[in-house]
C-alpha cells in the first residue's frame, strides 16, 4: 500500500499549487495528478454538478491505484468532499480544513479573511469550518474572480493585478481582519501582491502549504509513506488539449511539468479503457 501513489484533482491547473507543496513535503511518493480542464471552472457550477464530476474523477484516480486523494480544489472541497469521503474506502483530504485549523490558530484578534471564487465563498465552508475550531472567530468572506485569470496569464506583479487587489481587498483590510486565507488554488501565486495590499500586520494562510503537512500526518500515522531514500514520479492527466494546462503549469511549477495526457473520463467509464492521448 505504502508504494501506491497519492492522486490529487483540480477543475484545472490550480491544484497544481498543492502539488507543488505536496512533492516539496514529500519528494519521496509519487503523484497522480488531475485537471479537469475541459469543465473548468468549477466556481461557477451547482452543487449537484461539482459531486457528479468529483465523484467521476475520483473513480478514475483509484483504478490508477492511489493511497490517498487529495481535493485541491476549493469548490470540490466544500460541497463534494463529505460525499467522496463517504462512498470511497482510502482517506482524502480537502484543502479547506487544514486552512481553517492554521488561520484558527494564526489569528490574534479574533478576526479572519476568506477570499475564494464565488462558489467558495457563499457555501461558507471556510466560515463553518473555522467556526467548528473556534466559535468567536468573525470571519469575512470576499470573492475575489479575477485573480484566477490574472493568475493563469501570469500576471502576478503589474499595475492591473495590484489594482484588482486593492479593489478587492480594500474592504477586508478595512474591517481589521489579522489573517488572511487565500481559499483558490490559485491565489498562492499571486501571494506577493495580496501581501502588499494587506500589508505586514496581517498573516496569509496558504492552504496548499497546510494541505500538504496533513497529508505527511496522515501517511505517517497509517504508515503508508515511502521509505525516504526514494524519489517519487509524478504524472499529469487533463480532460482537454493539454497546450494551455502545459504554459501555465510550467510557470505554476518553475517549468517542471512532465509529458501530460489527455483522457475522457466518460469514455473511461463506458469502455474500461484509459482513453489517454500524449502531448
């Protein structure tokens, strides 16, 4: 069990924040990663739509023979997660708890920032979350869309980005909020400019960072980690023409994305074959 690979899905490339923090913490395990690039986004889909896609996706990543999924999407994590955890035998991890439990502990005032997409924020699954830790924390929801694209484009530091974030962020620092998570996978890459905005009073809770530490804790108490001298391999899968998950992944990873495949997951499942192309 402890030589299977740990399976990680996004609606895209984001996730790829979380993998990146998941190979640092771990270089050891091998990794199967996810983007469903061809119904991206997510943010903007019901419910019902974000469980049926997770579910199919997650069907997918254990006939490849994982030891542990992680959710690295936010969307999926608040409203599939409970779902996935209750219909599938092998532990998974969404990215909103371990972001709640560290910004329940960073704040100093009692009062916390959730920026997300707009699906994020208005299930309150931060707020729920964090609330569970400690009910006194006041938490302060704000959709923040654009930083996706802005993200993507690779736009992390120029006078359109930090206009946006002012904008955005404008309110939240206005309201005195301490900590700050960035509840996107995407939102990591844009740290720099969030902080400037913020300014240095004011913690930013990475969930990717915290993700990543829960899923060491969890491989180490079941005793499922590889032994440390070994080096993991790591494999990308997208549901559309790679071309695009390929530029922004390499920028999301320093240029360290692999050969990525494409695969119809629908056809996976009427087949019971791999359906995947190689770019």
């Amino acid at each position: 069990m402890a030589w299977k690979a740990i399976g990680i899905f996004d609606s895209g490339v984001g996730g790829l924040t979380v993998l990146k923090e998941v190979v640092q913490t771990l270089p050891q395990e091998d990794t199967i990663y996810l983007g469903d690039t061809a119904r991206v986004p997510y943010g903007t889909k019901s419910p019902e739509t974000v469980i049926r896609y997770s579910r199919q996706i997650a069907r997918y990543l254990l006939n490849r023979d994982i030891k542990l999924l992680v959710v690295a999407c936010n969307t999926a994590s608040a409203v599939a997660l409970a779902a996935l955890q209750q219909e599938f035998d092998i532990p998974i991890v969404g990215v909103i708890e371990p972001g709640a439990r560290a910004a329940a502990a960073a704040t100093r005032t009692g009062k916390v920032g959730v920026i997300g997409t707009a699906a994020t924020v208005a299930s309150s699954a931060y707020t729920k979350a964090i609330k569970r830790i400690n009910p006194d924390i006041e938490v302060v929801n704000r959709a923040c869309p654009l930083f996706v694209p802005l993200a993507e484009e690779g736009w992390v530091d120029n006078e359109v980005t930090r206009m946006t974030a002012r904008i955005y962020l404008e309110d939240l620092k206005a309201q005195g909020v301490d900590t700050l998570v960035l509840g996107c996978t995407h939102y990591p890459i844009l740290k720099e400019v969030i902080a400037q905005v913020m300014g240095p009073e004011v913690t930013l809770v990475d969930s990717a960072a915290e993700t990543a530490r829960t899923v060491a804790q969890i491989l180490t108490e079941q005793g499922l980690l590889r032994p440390e001298a070994e080096r993991g391999n790591h494999h990308y899968y997208v549901t559309d023409i790679p071309a695009g998950f390929i530029r922004v992944g390499n920028r999301f990873l320093g240029g360290e994305l692999g050969d990525v495949y494409q695969v119809s997951l629908e056809q996976e499942q009427e087949e019971g074959g791999d359906g995947e192309e190689t770019y």
